[in-house]
C-alpha cells in the first residue's frame, strides 16, 4: 500500500506560481511512476506531468513550458513547480503513484490538493 498526501494548493493571480509537494508513505525509489494529475469541474481528470523512477520526465502540452515536475528521493517527495498559471489551470490537482507487477499496474491516489488562478 502508497499512501500519498498533496499539499501546497492555494489561491493565486494569473501569472502567479505555486509548488505542489506530494509525499509518499514509502520509499518512492519503489514506485514506477509519479504522475500529477488535475480535474477541473465538469471535466474528466487529466495527465499534467509525469516521472519515472529514473528521473525522466514527460508533460502534457498544455503544461509544457510552465509546470517542472520533480522527486526528492531522499524525502520520499514528488513536485510539481507551477509558474505562469493561467485561470484555465484552476482545478483539483491529484497525486498518481503506479507500480508495475508483473503485468499489472497497482495505482495509487492522493486525496487532492485544490489551485485556483484567478484572473
């Protein structure tokens, strides 16, 4: 079991920066992949960023640019720095951890942290 809590949500101007932190109930050099994720009201929940155990990192296009996703291993702790935010980024931003067994990925969820951008 991944136990994963998200903090560092908030209110923020537009063009304004937050940093999201997730930390981890186990040692994250165990987990496959970190992801962020958000949803926004009305929407269906979608991939922000991800990183693999090796550090490799991926972006959705909509973020590419502005949002860096990071680990601290030795913290047990994923990031997710956010700069030039746009009202569009408002949402529920969740914490995704998947490990591979064998053929089968065990996900697991944050409780969510809440980024509000206003205009």
């Amino acid at each position: 079991q991944v136990q994963l809590v998200e903090s560092g949500g908030g209110l923020v101007q537009a063009g304004g920066s937050l940093r999201l932190s997730c930390a981890a109930s186990v040692n994250i050099f165990s987990i496959d992949a970190m992801n962020w994720y958000r949803q926004a009201p009305g929407k269906q929940r979608e991939l922000v960023a991800a990183i693999t155990r090796g550090g490799s990192a991926n972006y959705a296009f909509f973020v590419k640019g502005r949002f860096t996703i990071s680990r601290d291993n030795a913290k047990n702790t994923v990031y997710l720095q956010m700069n030039s935010l746009k009202p569009e980024d408002t949402a529920v931003y969740y914490c995704n951890a998947q490990v591979l067994t064998g053929a089968l990925v065990e996900a697991y969820w944050g409780q969510g942290t809440q980024v509000t951008v206003s205009s």
